[in-house]
C-alpha cells in the first residue's frame, strides 16, 4: 500500500514501485476483515500478489504497527497475529534433558 509519508525525493523507496500506486485506495482499507474474512479484501491481495515489492511492504506495516488496511497481502489481523508470533519468548524448557 503506497503511503503519503515520503523520503528525500532523490532517494529511491519500495512505495515508487508498488503495484497498489494508481489503484483506488479504499480498497486496500475494507470495512471489515472479520465479518467475511477475505472477501472484501480479495481485490487488494490480488493487487498485492502481482507486486515486486510485496515483501517490503508487509516488513514496513509489521515495524511501523500498521493497523488497518491491507499491506504486503495481509490484513490488521494478519499482522497482528505475526506480531504476537515473533514477540513469543522461545521456548527454553526442554523435555527429556540429562542432568537436570
């Protein structure tokens, strides 16, 4: 999803080339992605999954705490579920280790 939010004019960003520039912005943000997961947002993941920057964008909205709308192919609950994911302590008990 291209944002307004800009760098130095100069300096190349993954939003110049994003497949979503030109496209009408409502529908990277459908009203709900929990009424009929994937249908209203179907549209835009198609957007996303022909785009060569995908992976840079779905990086920025997971730093950046994106929480609406559709980025890199995932919606707010996606990203939300990622967070969580990578937050997770690892798990450091191990099952059946000797002299413990």
């Amino acid at each position: 999803m291209t944002g307004s939010c800009r760098g130095h004019p100069a300096t190349p960003d993954w939003r110049d080339q994003a497949a979503c520039a030109g496209e009408d912005p409502e529908i990277f943000f459908p009203v709900s992605d929990l009424a009929a997961p994937g249908t209203e947002a179907s549209l835009a993941r198609a957007v996303c999954r022909r785009c060569a920057v995908l992976i840079a964008c779905r990086t920025w909205a997971l730093e950046h705490g994106e929480d609406d709308g559709i980025w890199g192919a995932t919606t707010a609950a996606q990203r939300r579920a990622i967070r969580r994911a990578t937050m997770e302590p690892p798990n450091t008990h191990t099952k059946g280790r000797h002299g413990d």
